[in-house]
C-alpha cells in the first residue's frame, strides 16, 4: 500500500463492486485488488465483473443485460474502460462512454472512466490516451483514475519494478497492484469526501471495461 498517499478514518462501509469489461479487468483479477485495499481500510468490499476479452464499449452499450445492471444494480460507481490496444476508435469510444454516463446518471450513480496503459513498446501512444480520457471525463462530469497517466513516471522512476507480462501488453501483478491504488483511491476520495461521506450502509461499483485484439494464452486480450 505504499506506492501513493491515502485518506483513512472514516465511517466503515460495506462496499460492493461489479465489474464488465475485458481482460484488463479480469487478468490478474483487478477488481478482487481493488476489493483487498478496501477491506485492508476498513471497507467491506464485495466485487462482481462482466467482462469480454477484445471487446469495445459500444459493445458492451448493444448488450441489454448492460443497462439492466446499471438501472436495477443500485451501484454508486460504474467503471467504464475503453479498448486499448490498439486504442483506435475514439469517437466509437466518446459515444458510447457518453450514452453509458447517461444511463449511470439516470440511476443515480457515478461514473468513473478508468484510464490505461499503452503497450511497452508504444509509450509514445499514452500521451493520446491521456488527452482523450481525461477531456471526456470533464466533459462528462466522471471522476477520472488517471492509471495511464501515472504508469510510465512510476515506470521510470523504478526501472527495475517490471510493470508489464510478458505479452508487452497486459500488466504484471506489480502493475496491477499499481492500477488497483489507483482506482481505489479514485473512489475512496470521493465517496470519503463527497456525497456518501456520512452515508454507513452499502456501496456498489459497476465494472465497464474493454481491451486489445491479440491472442494472450488462448484468449483475446484488452
């Protein structure tokens, strides 16, 4: 838990999480993470993923279960993640992060555009990356974890923490602990600090997430 600075001492809540989305979400398990820092502060935290390797947003929005678990799950967070190797189909992305919002927000929930990592050998990608998730996470009043935005400055700093697996893509599990502070403490700020901070009874997150198109141990990755 060292890796940023962290709030603590709040109401304990019980905190319940879903995730849907691709292999950035389920490889390593990345919610089960987020749930452990959680529960390490003091946060019952139960998590829940829909994920598809390879897969889009606008994919995830044609899915009727999709807007059935935002509009009946009662989440507090929904978690959207783009495709992002290659991350190829910005304004693909742009509309359907904006129909998804409008849904979160109908249901009363807050959404939370989860920002990743270009592939090793393309740092050079992450600067687009970084423009595009953060200006649609101001434009759509979402709360941002800026996980690709921190991940090459960490890189550099410790060279010798290898951050990605093997397949130059995917993330190794020191790098997944990295995106999991992240996101945890995307959410835990604002839940601690905004609308739910006197609030004891439970939370929920939504999982949204999406991937890459190459083959990783016989699957499609994100």
């Amino acid at each position: 838990m060292g890796l940023f600075p962290y709030l603590s001492g709040m109401i304990p809540l019980q905190y319940d999480e879903e995730g849907i989305g691709n292999s950035h979400t389920y490889y390593h398990d990345l919610p089960s993470w987020v749930a452990l820092m959680a529960k390490e502060e003091g946060y019952e935290c139960d998590v829940t993923m829909l994920a598809h390797g390879g897969w889009y947003l606008h994919q995830h929005v044609e899915e009727p279960d999709v807007r059935f678990n935002i509009k009946f799950g009662h989440y507090d967070y929904v978690v959207l993640q783009e495709h992002s190797h290659p991350f190829d189909d910005i304004p693909g992305y742009i509309e359907a992060a904006t129909t998804l919002t409008s849904w979160i927000c109908e249901a009363g929930s807050t959404p939370v555009i989860y920002g990743t990592w270009a592939m090793k050998a393309e740092e050079a990608v992450q600067a687009t990356m970084n423009h595009v998730n953060r200006k649609l996470a101001e434009d759509l009043d979402a709360l941002y974890a800026p996980v690709g935005e921190s991940w090459w400055p960490y890189k550099t700093s410790w060279p010798d923490i290898e951050m990605y697996d093997e397949d130059g893509a995917h993330a190794s599990e020191r790098g997944i602990e990295f995106a999991s502070k992240i996101i945890w403490r995307t959410i835990e700020m604002d839940f601690s600090h905004g609308r739910y901070q006197h609030r004891a009874e439970a939370h929920c997150i939504l999982w949204l997430c999406t991937g890459c198109r190459f083959p990783i141990q016989g699957q499609t990755c994100c």
